[in-house]
C-alpha cells in the first residue's frame, strides 16, 4: 500500500512549489501557504490514525466559493476515505497578512478561532469572522467531508488571542 507522503511525492504539482519557497523558513521572512499546507498536512497524515480531528488542507478551505462535486472527489482521493465520521475539523487560515487557527465542531455547532488577533485586547467581532469567509469554509467543509446534516453557520464563535509577537521583533510586525 502506497503511503500519503510516497503519494505526495509522486504528483509533483502537490510538492515542487513547496521546494521552490522553502526559502521563506529563513530568518525575517513570512512562511508560505503551501510550505505551511504541506508540513500540516503530512504530520496530520503520520497522525491520522489516533487524531481525534480532521485536518482540512489550505487548498480546499481558501477556495472561496462553493464545493463543486469535482472537488469532492479530489478531497476523498488525496484523504483517501469514503466516509468521514463526524468529528472536529482544523484548518489555518490567511487573511490581513496573518496566520491563524480554527477548529469547527459540527456536532456541538461550534468554532474556535484561535489567534486571530495579535493583540489580545482587539475583540474580533461577527463581522470579522465574514471578513474571513467563516461562513463559506464552514459550509464547504461539511461539503467536503459529506455531512449534510449540519447548520448553515456555527451557533457559537469562540475567539482566543494572545500576545504573538514579541518586542524584539516588533520591528518586523507591529502589534
């Protein structure tokens, strides 16, 4: 049986972007989309097997527009399952120049949004979960892993911030 990362490797359109901005690891420098994408979502492979979550890769939730039933396939051929039971699903999300985490809960109907803000006294509000398309990745996420039993929006959205950058690098990212 061939394994996800001998998968990976054999469909260099999923991989040789990633060598190309390895690059962006260096010291000052934003880590890339698809540098971050491939390192979750192989050490989420080597961990599937007892993960109590589903980790959603960047290319399927920064899509921005409804599943297609293409896109379904293409989801369960790289995760290589038929059927997903319901469980949490995380993913990482780009927006206003930043990384940040989420964590869906279709049963409990919840989301966790995880270090959105830098600074910890910013309060994100309902609409800046819109600004992120929270909405559309929750819908296309329950798409993708076939649950049609789910609400059209999380009934709860929970944030937590923290202080993530430091003043010795205040220089590269101003809180």
């Amino acid at each position: 049986m061939i394994c996800f990362s001998e998968r990976l490797l054999a469909a260099p359109t999923r991989w040789s972007h990633v060598v190309t901005n390895l690059t962006s690891l260096g010291d000052r420098q934003w880590v890339t989309a698809d540098v971050l994408n491939y390192y979750l979502l192989v050490r989420w492979w080597e961990l599937r097997q007892t993960a109590e979550v589903y980790y959603v890769d960047y290319d399927f939730v920064h899509k921005y527009t409804a599943v297609n039933d293409a896109e379904i396939l293409d989801f369960k051929k790289r995760y290589t399952n038929a059927q997903f039971t319901k469980r949490q699903v995380i993913f990482i999300v780009h927006h206003s120049d930043h990384w940040f985490t989420v964590v869906f809960d279709y049963e409990c109907n919840f989301a966790w949004v995880l270090g959105r803000n830098i600074n910890p006294d910013e309060s994100q509000s309902e609409g800046e979960v819109q600004e992120w398309k929270g909405a559309l990745i929750w819908q296309n996420v329950a798409r993708l892993l076939q649950w049609n039993d789910v609400s059209e929006y999380p009934e709860h959205v929970i944030n937590v911030d923290w202080v993530q950058v430091s003043p010795a690098l205040s220089c590269i990212h101003p809180p």
